[in-house]
C-alpha cells in the first residue's frame, strides 16, 4: 500500500512542468534517428560559419588578388580562388550567412502563411474559403518573375525584398498543401468532440488542428529551405537578389563560374556542393523531426 | 440470460421533472442542385420527433441504420441547424442559440461517441485530454488542480493513475472509451448524450463499459439517452426506450413493457430479430421478417411510413399519419390501436 500511495505521489507532483524536455529531445534525436542528428550536426556547422565567418575567413569576400586568379584548391586557397582572384572558402564562409539566413528567413515566412491560410481556409471552409482560394488561384497564375522584377524595380534589390517575395510566392502556393490535409483532420471525431465540449474555434485551429497536419508542415519547411536558396540564386542570376560583390551561394554558382567550367570547375563545384549538403541536411533533420513530434512513433511504452 | 441481461428494479434515481423536452423536432438535410445551386430536395433526418427525457433516467433510441437516431442525438447538443421544433433543456428553450449562448450549456450537455479511435486526439495525452473541458470552462485554475481532477476521473472510470501521461494509441478500444466517458463527466453534466458508445468494442469488452455506465448513472444520477442498435445493450442500460424508424418515434414505452409487450409492428419485428442464446429454441423459432428496404428519406412514404414493408397494413396506413398516442403504459404511433 505504501508502495501504491508512493508512485501516485510521483505521478501527481510530475505537474507536467519537464527541464529537461529539450535535452531529453536531443537525446532521442540522436539514439534513434542518426541521420537526423547528422543533418542537424551539419546545419549548425553551417550556421556556426555563417555566423562567425568574419573570424574564421582567411580573406576578406571582396578581397581580389590578380595574382592568383583561378588557382586550384590548395593549402593556401582551400576551395580554390575564382576569375577574380578571390577566395572562394571565404566566400562560402560569408555566403553561409546570407544564403543560411534567407534560406530560413523566407522558408519560414512561406510555412507560416501557409499554416494560417491553409487551416483557417480548410477549417473555417463556406464563402471564406472559396474567396481565399480564388484570390490563390489568381496569384498563382502570375509568374514569380514578373513580380519580383517589378517589386525590386520598385523597392530596390536587396535581401529584404528577396525574402518577402518568395516567402510570400511559396507560402502562398503552399497553404493548398496544408489545407488539404485540415480537411481529412477537421472530419475526425476528436475535432467534433472538441467542438462539443465547447473549445472555440482559436483552440480547435491551434490545439488541435495544427499539431495533427504537422507532419505536412514540416515537410513543406524543409523542403522550401532548399527550394528558396536555389531560387535566390536564380535571381541572383538575372541580378534580382542580393547584388554582387555580395557573395552568395546562387550568385556564386550561376556567375561567372559559367563562362569557366572548363577552366575552373572547383568555382562551381564549392558552392553546389554546399548548397546540396545543406538542403540534405535540413531534410534528413525535417523527416527526423517529424517522427520524434509523433507520438504514435514513440518506441517506449 | 434474461436475469443476467434485466435489472430487477427499476431505478429509484428517476424522478418526475422533466429534464430534456423535444418538441415536433425536424433535421432536414438540403441537398443543392441545378445550375444556381438551389434547394432541391431534403432529406428528411428527422422528421417530428418529440419526447420527454426525465432527470437521472436513461432513455434509449434505437432504430435501424439512417432511422435518425444519431441525428436526434447530435441535435439535443445543438451540433447540427434545427429545421423546425424545439429543443427545451433544464426549462430553457435552447433551439436557437447560438455557439456563444450554447458554451454555458455544454458545460451540462455531454457526448460519448461510438469510435474509441477517432474521438480522442493522438496528439495530446490523457492529461490533456480529459482535462480540455476543465481547461475550456475554467472549472479548475492550475495545471495542478486540473492533473488532480482528472487523477479522481480515471479511478472512477476504472483507469490507473500513472496511465495519466500516455497518449491514446497505448490504450485499448475498451480504454479509450473510458477516457472518453471521462471527458464527458469532467465538468460533471447533467445530461449525458451517448452515440453508440459500445457498438465499435468487442462483445467482451462492451459489457463492462456498459456496466461502467450503469454504476457512473446510478453514483452521478445523470440522466442520458442512449443511441444503440443492439437491443442487448439498450435493455439492459435504458429505463425507457424509443423506437425509431425512417426519422420518426413509432413507439416509446418503459424498458419492460417494450420488451414483454411490443405494440407496433416494427416493434415486434425487432424484438423477434433478437436471437435467443439457447441453439434449440433458436432454431425452432418463428422469425418475423421485415420485407423490402427502408425507404428513402427524401421521399418517405405518404401515411405511416412503415406501411409499404408492414405485415399487418390497413387501407388507412397508406392515407393518414398515425400520431403517437398513449397505449397501455407507453405511446405508440399504430393505426392498429386507434
């Protein structure tokens, strides 16, 4: 009996308060999804150089040395030097920050418009729902191109513009994903039971339907962080996106590294590779997150 | 069986006020068709149904598939637009209310549903669960108060203590539906809705939420109505039962009476349907059959809507509505008795 009254003490002063609920999250994160881990290792990585590439750079990103044009990766030059003579691991460093945090930036802006149109659309539904809808149709069908010109032709170039325009092209394409999935959720009986107890609308939305589409959510993050640094390059390209001698990713790898393929693949190759490694990354870490939020995947019971 | 199956004595908790009062009560679904969209047809759910539900009894409502009984349930919650009638709840006519004018009410209306595995969010704990309805009418404070209640609701519904921080998919069928009977009785209701709440259980499983019913109802003195379509399971729970067929009350009368002596002839029809566990008297038995399909709700039949499939149908059944009318201790909507 004693033994009874014990456990049911423990269990009742375990007032849901946990410290340790992120470490433990951690915990989980690399005992049961390695890959996972490894995507978030090398996401931090980058973050990390991003953030310090002021320290750790051996070169300033503008800093040109005719000397050293197109120099192959050596112990001097670790990724190589580009037609102009610049550091190209110096560039990565500082192009991390800005193809890292636009990368994030405008991939989340798109996830966040796409959850609150496509819950309160997919829940809400009647003539809301088609208004919004149709007004997503209609911004659908004009090219991203053609607004993002006209927008910077208006507002300048520059990060900031980049990141609203894709954050809000992407959220917007996106929030038909989100939405359908509110749909098969807002039918279960868990929602009825929800409204039937008298949970308003802000709670059954958030509550209730968020976390149960988070899965698709997650999904469309991760997969618009990728999406977004290889659009930012596309505009850097046509001299859309954050202007040079600004070094990022895209710009880098759809440059002048073109006209030297031949001559000096390692121009292209650094960037690419790190563009891929980071989108991987981010994905491995997506799908990782996905499982461990699912209850239902946990292995303990 | 029959003394395993029937309570001796009808419960003492009933008393005489009446509770719940449904009036002429009609749920036509609109079905839009044509170029604008337009109405046109309904199908008729429920179609003028009126009872009397009476504090601490346990009405049952029984009927075939698509007879309206779910329908009749879900109204009473105010889940679903009234078409025409009124709904009176603790002498309050509640028919049109709205979301906001219904929340004070739902802390007293409950619902139990029929699926143990799509009516509790995976998502949440039992914790989270069973203290929602606690949290949404800020019944109790703090997290902890809360934990503290719902530890008490567990116990009474036969869970244990440390299964409080568990998500629903640890749980089985028969669990889930006692975390579901846990929720309702959170924010202690007087006025219990169950919609089949042991139809998708295992027959082992079914007589102990049953049985868990029948103790929470005679401990709480709640009153409920209960949605079934096993007669098994509405005999041995209800004090009065109501049988329903193609949206309308053909028959309601106390639990006893209704089984020893069904009047209408769809009555009859259901209770010869019930198979007697003995294989010999199974066997040797004469089974009343009902002929034909239900007819649509779009379209009933004119008259009494059993007719076409009635095996003692009159002249009259084809022309006039018969209307309920008291019979013996029940009600009973039958030409045959006016």
């Amino acid at each position: 009996m004693a033994e009874i009254t014990d456990t049911s003490v423990a269990i009742r002063q375990a007032s849901t308060k946990r410290p340790n609920a992120i470490v433990g999250f951690f915990a989980r994160l690399f005992r049961e999804k390695p890959l996972g881990a490894a995507g978030a290792v090398i996401c931090l990585i980058f973050l990390f150089a991003g953030v310090f590439a002021d320290l750790l750079a051996p070169y300033g990103y503008n800093q040109i040395m005719p000397i050293n044009r197109m120099k192959p990766p050596s112990w001097q030059f670790w990724f190589g030097t580009d037609n102009l003579g610049r550091d190209i691991f110096s560039r990565i460093l500082y192009g991390a920050r800005l193809s890292v945090i636009i990368g994030l930036s405008a991939a989340g802006l798109a996830t966040i418009i796409s959850v609150v149109l496509g819950i309160t659309t997919g829940y809400l539904g009647g003539k809301f729902d088609m208004l919004v809808q149709r007004f997503v149709d209609a911004w659908m069908s004009f090219p991203e191109l053609v607004v993002l010109i006209v927008v910077v032709a208006v507002v300048g170039p520059g990060m900031f513009p980049v990141i609203g325009i894709l954050g809000c092209f992407l959220g917007i394409a996106g929030s038909r994903i989100i939405r359908s999935a509110v749909l098969s959720v807002r039918e279960q009986s868990y929602i009825h039971a929800a409204q039937s107890i008298g949970g308003g609308t802000q709670r059954i939305l958030w509550r209730h339907i968020l976390p149960n589409v988070m899965p698709p959510v997650i999904v469309l993050f991760t997969t618009r962080v990728g999406a977004v640094i290889l659009a930012e390059a596309s505009l850097s390209f046509l001299g859309l996106g954050v202007p040079p001698p600004a070094p990022s990713w895209g710009g880098m790898l759809t440059g002048s590294s073109r006209n030297y393929m031949y001559l000096a693949p390692w121009m292209a190759l650094a960037p690419g590779i790190c563009l891929t490694l980071v989108v991987f990354s981010i994905n491995m870490f997506g799908d990782a997150l996905r499982d461990l939020l699912d209850p239902r995947m946990r292995t303990h019971r | 069986m029959s003394e395993v199956l029937t309570r001796e004595e009808p419960r003492s908790a009933v008393k005489s006020n009446v509770i719940l009062d449904v009036q002429d009560l009609k749920i036509h679904f609109p079905i839009y068709g044509g170029l604008f969209q337009r109405e046109v047809a309904a199908v008729k759910a429920v179609d003028g149904v009126s009872f009397q539900l009476y504090e601490g009894e346990t009405l049952g409502l029984v009927g075939e598939s698509g007879c309206g009984k779910s329908t009749t349930g879900l109204a009473v919650l105010r889940m679903l637009p009234v078409t025409s009638g009124k709904i009176v709840f603790e002498g309050v006519d509640i028919t049109n209310y709205d979301q906001k004018q219904m929340r004070p009410i739902r802390r007293r209306i409950q619902m139990v549903y029929q699926d143990p595995f799509g009516s509790l969010d995976p998502r949440m704990t039992v914790a989270d669960i069973v203290g929602e309805p606690l949290e949404i009418h800020k019944l109790h404070g703090n997290r902890a108060e809360r934990r503290e209640r719902v530890m008490e609701l567990l116990e009474m519904v036969g869970l244990r203590h440390d299964m409080i921080d568990r998500y629903p998919h640890q749980f089985s069928g028969g669990q889930r539906q006692r975390i579901g009977i846990a929720r309702a009785l959170a924010v202690e209701p007087r006025l219990l809705i169950c919609d089949e709440p042991v139809s998708a259980l295992d027959v082992s499983i079914q007589a102990q939420v049953v049985n868990l019913f029948q103790e929470l109802q005679d401990k709480l003195g709640i009153s409920s109505i209960f949605v079934a379509h096993d007669l098994a399971v509405v005999r041995h729970v209800s004090n009065r039962i109501a049988v329903m067929y193609l949206g309308t009350i053909v028959e309601i009368s106390s639990r006893d009476e209704l089984y020893a002596n069904p009047k209408h002839p769809y009555t009859k029809a259901l209770m010869a349907s019930i198979p007697v566990p003995n294989p010999i008297v199974e066997a040797g038995r004469a089974h009343h059959i009902i002929k034909g399909e239900v007819p649509s709700a779009q379209r009933p039949p004119p008259g009494c809507r059993f007719h076409p499939r009635c095996p003692q149908a009159m002249p009259i059944c084809k022309e006039k509505v018969p209307e309920l009318r008291p019979e013996g201790k029940g009600m009973v909507a039958c030409h045959l008795f006016s």
